[in-house]
C-alpha cells in the first residue's frame, strides 16, 4: 500500500475537518471570555448580521430548533440584551433586534473572534495569503447550497 501523499482528496478532507473541529473549540473558549454563552453568543451574532428579525427565520438562519432559540431569546431578553419589537408592516409579527446593551456584547464577541481567526489565517504561507479570500468564498456558496439540499 503506498503512503498517502500530502495533496491527496483523503487528506484535505481530514485537514478540512480539524480545521473546523479546532476553530470552534478556539470560539467557544474565546466565547467564554465575552460573559456570554456560545448559543447566547450565536443569536446575539445572527441578530447583529442580518439586523431585526422573527423568530422563525432566527432559528432557520441558525440551523436550530425553534424551541430552543425561543428559550435562547427569552434568556437574552431578560438580561437586556434583545428587544422584541412589533413589526410595522405586520402588527402580529414580533421582530427581534440587539439593544444598545446586547451591540456592545456582540460587538466584543465578534471583535475576539475576528482577532482569532486572523491571527490563525496569518500562519498561511505569504505566497497563498492572497488566495485565501477566493477559496473561502468558493467553501462558502458550497456551503450555503449543500445546506439548502439538505432542507
């Protein structure tokens, strides 16, 4: 049996999978650090990036189960992080935004994260740094379809 060579499908795919496997063990514990969970961490991200929203499409943009993201949600309001607010076009739908109190933790969070992630991106060879920005865009839409096919 000949050795696997470095380059070879097997190998990137192991590879691939620490990678992912080591990113969320550096985020949960750089998490820790914020006063918050990693599923508080999670929703308060979510909200921030896609700006109000229900609590429907809040569990669908995370993958999770809507039980838990209410429970997740309720917790968050309590502490004064989230706000629950009626929709305008649409009295009977509450939608969900960050408070001033719950930007400035997602805001911490997501400033430790993206310092991790570019002192881990750094350690990429000079000669491929370029490129990084371009794979990573081509895993991403890979990503989002192979969610969408598994919906």
């Amino acid at each position: 049996m000949e050795p696997e060579r470095a380059g070879s499908p097997d190998r990137a795919v192991e590879q691939a999978r620490e990678f992912a496997r080591l990113v969320g063990v550096i985020q949960r514990q750089a998490i820790a650090r914020c006063g918050v969970t990693p599923g508080q961490c999670f929703v308060l991200g979510e909200i921030g990036r896609s700006g109000p929203l229900n609590l429907k499409r809040l569990a669908y943009n995370l993958g999770l189960d809507p039980g838990w993201v209410s429970r997740a949600v309720e917790r968050l309001v309590r502490a004064g992080l989230i706000h629950r607010q009626a929709n305008p076009a649409d009295r009977r739908e509450v939608r969900l935004q960050l408070t001033a109190a719950g930007e400035a933790a997602n805001g911490r969070t997501q400033t430790l994260l993206n310092a991790q992630m570019a002192r881990i991106l750094a350690a990429a060879p000079p000669a491929y740094r370029g490129a990084l920005a371009e794979v990573f865009a081509a895993l991403v839409r890979e990503c989002r379809q192979v969610r969408a096919e598994l919906q």
